[in-house]
C-alpha cells in the first residue's frame, strides 16, 4: 500500500509556506504538508518525507540546506534569489531554482507536483515488484508440493502397508501394536494432507488454462 506523500516545507518564512500550499495544484492526491524551520533542517529523517521544498534566504542558508538534503538523498527543491545563476540547476536529486518575481509559487507548486508523481510511480513499480517476487515464491512453493506428491504418497503408501501388516502379526507385545496403530494413524493423515495437494494441482491446471484462454482472446483481438 502507497501511503499519502509528504512534502517537508523549510522555511522561516510563513508567507513562503501559505503561498506554496496555496498555489498547490488541486487536481490529484494533495500531499500532506509539514513545516520545520530551515535551521533545523539538521534533524532530517528521510523516511519521514518524499520531497523537501527548501527557502533558501541567503548563499549561506543556501550551501548548508543544499549539503543536507544532499546528505539525505530524498528529492528536493531549494528556493533562492541569486540572479547571478541560472533560472534552474540540477545536483543530483536536488534541484535549485531561482525565485521568481511573480510566478515561483505557481511554477514551484507545479515542478513539486510533478516529482511527486514520479516518486509514487517508482514506489508502486517498486510494491509491484516485491508482490511478484512473493506470488513466484509461493508459485515456486507449489509447484514443488506437487511434483513432490506422488514420490511421498508412495513413502506413505508403503508405510501405511506395512503398519497394517503389523497390526495383523500375531504374538506381538501391546507397546508394538500401540507403536504400530500410531503409525497407521500418522500415515492417514498424512496421505489425507497429500489428498490435497491432488486439488491443488488441478487448480493450478484449471489457472493456467484460463489464463491461457485470456492471452490468447487479447492476442486475437489487436
């Protein structure tokens, strides 16, 4: 499951944080937004956020937020005024961008969007990997249940035989029969547990035929 993302706000500046939520696109999942002061940006978890959107009030605030988000590794905009660089550089996962005189908040709210977007389909691709690997484990699991059915089913056969042969030995001393109704017993559950796996098997037929059924109805109808 894809939990909602979080953009992390650094800032001292309250107009900066009001006017980037504001500005936020409203179609689509709204992240939730969290705001910390850029001081403190120090503490960062990066687990505890998918993108940190950084105002970077001077070229000193700008150096040290740039090293720690850098240090973090999770994507990041920092936000600055310095009319002497391009209107945008990329470092990495960091990406400076240079304030605007009007349109930063609409173009900053935007750009953010679209990371977001990038960063939840990599997550998804990512669950859907890890499911897969699980379902072919399973797959894995199954299938050598089955193949492995007849050979113990055999064992057992063999062993439920001669408990019962046991059984019908005369002479023998009641800890022997005891020792041998329980082997009986054991081997009759155990081939009733071995039973199942007969169904499993043709349902894992019946899956592959079906699923057979429906490539072949995709592939006919291009």
């Amino acid at each position: 499951m894809i939990n909602r993302p979080t953009v992390l706000i650094l800032s001292s500046n309250p107009a900066f944080s009001r006017e980037l939520t504001e500005s936020w696109p409203k179609g689509g999942e709204i992240p939730e937004f969290v705001l910390l002061e850029e001081d403190l940006c120090s503490e960062l978890q990066r687990d505890t956020y998918d993108l940190a959107i950084a105002d970077a009030a001077n070229s000193e605030k700008r150096a040290t937020l740039k090293q720690t988000l850098a240090a973090a590794g999770k994507p990041a905009i920092i936000v600055h005024s310095d009319s002497s660089t391009d209107a945008y550089t990329i470092h990495g996962s960091i990406i400076e961008l240079r304030r605007a005189p009007q349109s930063w908040p609409v173009m900053l709210a935007l750009l953010g969007r679209e990371i977001l977007r990038r960063v939840q389909a990599e997550l998804r691709a990512s669950e859907s990997d890890r499911l897969h690997a699980a379902a072919d484990a399973e797959a894995t699991l199954g299938r050598y249940m089955v193949e492995m059915h007849s050979t113990v089913n055999n064992a057992l056969t063999s062993v439920l035989g001669n408990a019962e042969l046991l059984l019908l030995e005369p002479g023998l001393p009641g800890p022997v029969l005891a020792q041998a109704d329980t082997i009986r017993n054991m081997a009759l559950r155990l081939h009733e547990v071995f039973q199942r796996f007969s169904s499993l098997e043709k349902e894992l037929r019946v899956v592959a035929r079906e699923s057979g059924k429906k490539i072949g109805h995709a592939a006919s109808g291009r």
